[in-house]
C-alpha cells in the first residue's frame, strides 16, 4: 500500500549545489533527477507539487533534488560520484538524454556518451551505494511491427482485397515488454545500448520505463512545434505512415512516481492509450486548440510518406534517421504491477487515458 505524506522538492541552484550539506539517507528517502531543464524532468517536479504527498511504499517522506548538466554530468564518473557522496540518494531518476533522432546520425560519439555511458555511470555509482536507478528509455527500439513485420501487400480479409502494409499497422499488435529490439537509427542503437547497460550492472535494482511520442507542457515536443506552425503557416505537410502514440510527459511523471513508491524494478512500457499517424496527431492538435481558443483559424494539414518527406528533407540539406513504422507500446504489464503494489493510486487514473484526453488536459493547462 502507498502511504501519502509531504514530499519536499529542491530545485537547486549551483550555489546551492556546492554548499548543500550531506543528507542522511534514508530519512527521508532523497530522489535525485538528472537533466532538471528537460520536458520530463519538469514534470517530474510539477507532479510532485501537485500530489504535495509522496512517500516510500515504507512511509517514508521523498526530499526530491533536480540537478541541471552544469550540476551534474551523467557522462563524468568522478562528478557523479562527487554528487552522490553530497546528496547520497536513494533513487536516481534519469532524464539527461540526447533526444535530436536525426542529429544523432552525424554525432554518434555525443549520442552514444550521454545514452549508454551515461545510465552506465550512473548504474555503476547506484551499485557500489546501493541506491536504484529508473531509467527512461523509447520505443525506437523496435524496427517496425510487433512480432510480424509486414512490408509487402497484404490480404484484408474482412473486406476481401489487397491493401498496402502501411494501412494494416493498426492491425498489428504493440509491442512488450519481451519483443525483440531492432533499432533503426544510431538514436535508436543508443537508448537500446544506455538500457542494456543499466540492466548488466544492477540487474534485479534497475528499472527502466519505455515511453513514445513524449510532449508537454515544457521543452521543445510535437505539439509545441504544431500549435506554432499553425500560428504562423497557412499549410502543413505531415508524415502519415509512422503509427505511434502520442503520451502526455504529467502522465508519465505520475507512472514513474508510483515505481519509485512501490519500488519496483524491471523493464517497463508506458504510453497512452490507443494509437495513431504523426498525421492524425497533428489534426487532433488542431481540432483540439481551435476549440480551446489556442488558435483562431485552421490551417491545412496534408499527409506525406516518409520517402518523401526524406527527400524534401534532403534537399534542404537534413539527413533525416530512419524511425520505426509501427512503435505502439503496450502498457498492460505495468497497469498490472502498480495494481498489485499499491490498494489504490495517488492520482487520478490519466495516466491509463486515451492520447486524446491527455492531449486534451496539456491543452487546457495552456489555453
């Protein structure tokens, strides 16, 4: 059962980074979150302050500390090991990640340091301490349809005649948790790599969640992106063959919150539920934000293939990374374990809504 109770969240600054005292673990139980400034991070804090009560499936009261890149480089094993001897954590929640998919294919040094060094380091620093790490990784792993790719014309049975494989990705199923990996792009090879490393060195203490197509409220995401091109654009070109789903960065936070309570461990998926095209995502976007009055006039919004998008993007001089076709999670195994772990939930179940409501509630929290 999860016990509420105050949770006390510190943003430090770096002044307070090199005069803050030793805590003494356990009491309260210290969560360290690397990458302060990213989307996640952020929400990991705006959650927690929302909850105002979180606490150890032990009862004990979380002192949460948000460290920036400046404050603590995950890819410098003598600065994390100096952090963790100021901070002595309990968790470590890591969301310090390179995330530019298409940058990634001419900076794989760069992308290979900060996403499998990096939880490397920070898994070997949570071991000899004895703290556990959550690790957060993607649905890029995976190469394209669960269990079956399909990338010929196949047969609709129930209507009789041959469609092309890119309008059957609804059909398939998404992937979990034990599904063979196939990454596409060096982004991809990294996040697959960062997870493996965090298993190999604390095995049964890690746990690492998968997520999709992540937004909010902060940080550079889709639906920021959109809602400014159809601000300022009087059309919009919108890759239609990539299945995914969109999932709101609050309703992950409020998943991996309940994790640490619970203290579980293991390889997780999480998104929201259902699925769609960047395209129909980009149209919700729209619908969505003219009737919350976030925009004043519709734009158009045309389906492209990936190949040619690809080949736009070439002659603009952008070499864009392959992504996954079909990326759907599916999240039945960790709705189980948090039923199991805890008698009743410290939120309000949108984590376990459809990608349309969640979009929805992110919109209203900017209209």
């Amino acid at each position: 059962m999860m016990i509420l109770a105050m949770a006390q969240i510190t943003k430090t600054t770096p002044a307070q980074y090199e005069t803050s005292t030793i805590i003494e673990a356990n009491f309260p139980e210290v969560v360290l979150i690397t990458g302060a400034n990213s989307q996640l991070a952020q929400a990991l804090l705006r959650v927690a302050a929302e909850v105002g009560h979180l606490v150890s499936n032990t009862g004990v009261p979380f002192k949460l500390y948000a460290l920036s890149h400046s404050q603590l480089d995950i890819t410098n094993a003598v600065n994390i090991a100096a952090v963790f001897v100021q901070y002595r954590p309990n968790w470590v929640i890591n969301c310090a990640a390179y995330n530019a998919v298409d940058a990634a294919e001419n900076d794989i040094v760069k992308a290979h340091r900060v996403n499998e060094l990096g939880p490397e380091l920070l898994a070997q620093q949570c071991l000899q301490s004895g703290a556990r790490l959550l690790h957060v990784s993607s649905d890029y792993v995976f190469g394209g349809n669960a269990a079956h790719d399909v990338d010929h014309n196949v047969e609709n049975v129930s209507e009789g005649v041959i469609e092309p494989a890119a309008k059957l990705h609804y059909l398939v199923s998404p992937f979990v948790e034990f599904d063979d990996p196939k990454p596409l792009s060096e982004y991809a090879k990294s996040k697959l790599l960062g997870e493996q490393q965090v298993f190999a060195v604390l095995g049964d203490r890690a746990t690492v969640v998968r997520t999709s197509w992540l937004y909010g409220q902060g940080g550079h995401n889709f639906v920021k992106t959109m809602l400014k091109l159809m601000q300022t654009q009087p059309s919009l070109q919108v890759i239609d063959d990539q299945i995914g789903c969109p999932t709101w960065s609050d309703a992950l936070a409020r998943v991996m919150w309940q994790l640490v309570a619970a203290q579980c461990s293991g390889l997780f998926h999480y998104s929201a539920k259902s699925q769609c095209s960047w395209h129909e995502f980009a149209v919700e976007i729209q619908q969505q934000a003219l009737a919350l009055n976030l925009l004043h006039q519709p734009v158009v919004i045309q389906p492209i293939s990936s190949a040619d998008y690809a080949k736009q993007a070439l002659t603009r001089g952008v070499n864009v990374a392959k992504r996954p076709s079909y990326s759907v999670l599916n999240s039945d195994k960790l709705q189980s374990t948090l039923a199991t772990h805890a008698s009743h939930s410290m939120f309000d179940n949108i984590e376990w809504q459809d990608w349309r409501q969640q979009l929805n509630q992110m919109l209203r929290q900017l209209s």
